[in-house]
C-alpha cells in the first residue's frame, strides 16, 4: 500500500509542476512585450531620423551618438527662430529599408528610460492611422498624440499609456 501512495504522491508532483509550467508561459504570452534595442535585435526593424528648424532660419541642432544599442542623442535647440525645434525620430522599416507603419495596437504602454543634461521637458508623439481621416499621401491628415515628460541629469523611467 506504501508503493501506491509514494507513485501517487509523485503523479501529483509532477501535475503541480507541469501545471505551473504551463501557467507561466499563458501569463507570459498575456503581456506582450517587445524590445527596440538593441536594434539589431528588434524584431520591428528601425532608423533613426533627425530633424530641426534649419530650413526655417534656425540654428538648432541635433547629433546622433549612438543609434545601436541605446538612443544617444544630443540636441541644441537655439531661440532665432520664433518656433525652434529639434528632433529624433524612430522610423519602422521594411527589409528594404523603406519606411512602413508598424501595427502597435496590440500594445497598452511604451516604456523607456532618459536622462537629459541640462534637466529639460520633452515631449513624445507618436504617429497614427485613424481609418475615418488618414490619407496615406497626406502627412497632415496623420493623428499624432503626443505627451509631455520632464527628465533631468539621473535615469528616469517612463512609461507612456498608448490607449
């Protein structure tokens, strides 16, 4: 009667841990998640595009560092211009190389760290198809929320509600 209560106690042993198995890979799959960097490993394959106010009389500037394993930016932003600006963009690509729109709708966050020197206040947008207004060769009609974030000379983590 031993040996049966020992292969029984073992048979439920075993259930325990496949069934806690396989309950963490369902709460795995749950949260989707996806890196960007380094970029040579993201599955959603990207450039870098910068841009500033030159073309509007401006002098401001922007200098990519580093756009391999982190988003290594510097910006100079100068005041002659009445609206001066400077930007980093993330552009999908295909395997070509030509930028594409990438589905991001399965995803409820985007998170990240910055730091910036001088502390400063960015602001991220991202840009978005409404199916009622977006005309593919109009990049006015695209929707872009955008959000205000304040970072300064310390890493700080940001996470950004994409619903």
């Amino acid at each position: 009667m031993l040996a049966f209560y020992k292969k029984a106690l073992l048979g439920l042993t075993c259930l325990l841990v496949i069934s806690a198995l396989v309950g963490y890979v369902c709460l795995q799959r749950t949260f989707l998640q996806l890196s960007l960097l380094p970029a040579q490993q993201s599955d959603l394959p990207w450039i870098v595009e910068s841009g500033d106010d030159v073309y509007w009389g401006g002098f401001s500037s922007v200098k990519i560092n580093d756009a391999s394993y982190s988003l290594d930016v510097e910006m100079n932003v100068s005041p002659r211009v009445e609206h001066p600006f400077a930007s980093a963009s993330l552009v999908f690509t295909d395997a070509t190389g030509k930028p594409v729109l990438a589905n991001l709708s399965s995803f409820q966050t985007i998170s990240f760290s910055a730091k910036c020197v001088p502390a400063n206040v960015l602001t991220f947008s991202v840009v978005t198809v409404d199916e009622k207004i977006t005309d593919p060769d109009d990049q006015l009609s695209y929707r872009s929320p955008s959000v205000f974030f304040s970072c300064d000379e310390n890493w700080n983590a940001i996470e950004l509600d994409l619903t």
